[in-house]
C-alpha cells in the first residue's frame, strides 16, 4: 500500500486471476494514516466514482480528468477508484483468456473488496471499459446508481477487417509481434506528443514492455504472457470484437416488463440512468456505432424520426447524450476540461 499526497493511494487486490493495482483519489486520511477497510465502513455516505479504462492504455487515462472532478464543488464529496485491467499497466498479466467476462469478473472483484457498503457506486467507462461497465450493470442491479459511457466501443474488429488475420496460427503472433504492438507505440508516442503530453509515450512503451513472474499470492504458478501474447488474445477471444450483447443486456435491465394485476404487460423504463458522450472525430467509436448503442438503451425499434424526435424518445428513457465537437477517441486525455463540464452536467441533473 503505498499513500501519496492529498489524499490518494495506491495498492494492489488480490483476485483469483492475479493482483489488480488500484488507485483511490479523495480520500480522508486519519491522522496520515490509512486504513481502507475501516474508512470505507466508517465513511458509507460518501459516493464513489468507479473508473474503467479501455484497451490498451491503463488506468492513468484517467489521470487529467480526476483532479478537475473532485476540485468540482458539487463533486467534492465524491471518492474515485480506477484500477488497471488485467494485462494492463501494473496489473498481473495472466495466462488465461482475454475476453470481455474476464474483466468483467475482475471489476466486479475489485468493487467488492473496495466498496464495502457504498450504496452510491457511479461507473464510468471508456471505450471497452464502457461495455465492461454495462455488463457490469446488467449482472449487479443494484451497484450502480448511474452510468457515464465514454466513447463506447461496440465492435472494434467490424472497423478494421484487416484484424481478422491475427486468427491464424503463426500468421497472429508474427503480425502481433513485429507490425501492430511496435506501431502502436508509435502511434502512442505521435499522439500524446500532439497534445503536449510525450512523458505518457514513453510511460506506456515501458508499461507494456515489461515482463515479471507471477506471485504466488497471485493464485497463478507461471508467468506472466507478454503485452504482445495479451493483445493477440483480446482479439482472438472477442474483448475487443462485437460487445453487442453488453449493452443489450443492459438494455434488457433498463426496459423490463412486468405485469400489472389485471394482466396487461407494461415496460418500466429508465430504472438506471445512462449518459453516453464521444468525440465528433473519433474513428474507434463512431457515430453509427455510437447510435446503435443508444437505440438499444433506449428501446428504440425504430430509428425513422427526425434527431429531435429520438432524443425525446431517449431522454424520456433516461437515456441522453452529447456529440463532442472535433474531439477524437483520446479525449479524456486531450480536453479533460471538456470530458469533466459534461460528466458534472449530467451527475448535477441526475441529482445523485
């Protein structure tokens, strides 16, 4: 456990799959010394913000959007825990499979070992971590008060056909290898150098470059795969493919249907409120996936209205959303001020 100035610290949990690093900000210090278990249980009323990251860049994604949330008046009472995902940044990297259940199951560990008793939990997710967050949601009813999807992924692969080819033996682990982790790092580099941040370049080649034994606290005699193994299996076993069902399931939560005492079927609706916010330039997440998404939360069959027409219909479900102008997938990271005025919005008129 390793406490940091104002407030924050960081650990690691252990889960059956490995240990996950996670990170508290905002937190009461007792006369500098932290206890998490009894703080928690002695601090119940505080909300939490629950962070997930998407694929491939850990949870410090987080890291310029967390000071302006809770320097925020009407979120300073607000706690926020984010984590790093298996296979990523300072969490274990296990020899299992890479799919969206995996981090699912971890999420839901983490929550809780570290949320004892919190009844206000909001989760917040970005591009996978979005769909994580939903399925989240769909398993454990009663966690979240309010979801915030930001650019959420529904189905990486169907954009980039090309990915197919790592399904095949050799072909996948060469092309992992040697073209598309060296070029992500590349890209990694290029972009966050455009926005004045090159340090995060050089922070994510190190993080996923490295390469250490599993503990046996982690509950796993072997060692750890390399990011590269990492990534080929998040395509090979769907984390990154069609993520469909997630939202559908939440969509499924969203929109039950009950029967009254004279037997009429109705839909209950807007049962958790869902806000869903992306970059107007974002080539991950974009538009058409992005509605798709939002048809399914807001039990849209049909899409043949007028923009006006479907937003009534999606707010009247407790489902709404904002289209950020000339921003691109890296907004968290790129305009932070602009991510944090949208979150504030929406948290300050769902009134939690």
């Amino acid at each position: 456990m390793t406490t940091l100035p104002s407030g924050a610290l960081e650990e690691y949990i252990s889960l059956p799959r490995g240990k996950t690093f996670v990170r508290w900000d905002n937190i009461t210090m007792h006369d500098g010394d932290f206890e998490l278990t009894q703080e928690l249980i002695n601090d119940r009323s505080r909300p939490i913000l629950v962070l997930i990251h998407g694929a491939t860049v850990p949870s410090w994604q987080f890291d310029a959007i967390v000071p302006e949330l809770i320097r925020t008046s009407a979120l300073g009472q607000y706690r926020v825990l984010r984590m790093d995902l298996y296979g990523h940044g300072r969490s274990a990297r296990p020899d299992v499979e890479y799919n969206l259940n995996l981090f699912v199951s971890q999420v839901v560990g983490v929550i809780e070992q570290c949320c004892i008793g919190c009844p206000h939990i909001i989760g917040i997710g970005h591009s996978m971590g979005s769909a994580i967050i939903a399925k989240v949601a769909s398993m454990r009813r009663d966690m979240f008060r309010c979801l915030v999807l930001v650019a959420p992924m529904l189905d990486y692969k169907s954009l980039n056909p090309h990915t197919r080819l790592l399904s095949l033996p050799v072909v996948g682990e060469a092309l992992m290898r040697n073209s598309i982790v060296p070029r992500l790092i590349e890209r990694r580099r290029a972009r966050y150098g455009a926005i004045g941040k090159p340090e995060l370049g050089d922070q994510f080649a190190m993080e996923i470059q490295r390469n250490r034994q599993c503990s046996s606290s982690d509950h796993l005699d072997c060692e750890e795969i390399s990011f590269s193994d990492m990534l080929l299996r998040m395509f090979r076993h769907g984390a990154v493919g069609n993520q469909y069902g997630a939202y559908q399931r939440l969509a499924e939560y969203r929109n039950q249907k009950s029967v009254s005492a004279d037997g009429d079927r109705k839909i209950t609706t807007g049962l958790l409120k869902v806000h869903v916010m992306w970059g107007e330039h974002d080539n991950v997440a974009n538009e058409k996936q992005i509605f798709r998404i939002l048809y399914q939360l807001g039990g849209i069959v049909c899409a043949d209205a007028s923009e006006n027409e479907i937003k009534a219909r999606l707010d009247k479900s407790g489902v709404t959303y904002k289209k950020l102008v000339r921003l691109e997938h890296n907004l968290l990271l790129s305009h932070p001020e602009v991510c944090t005025d949208e979150i504030i919005e929406f948290l300050n008129k769902v009134s939690v």
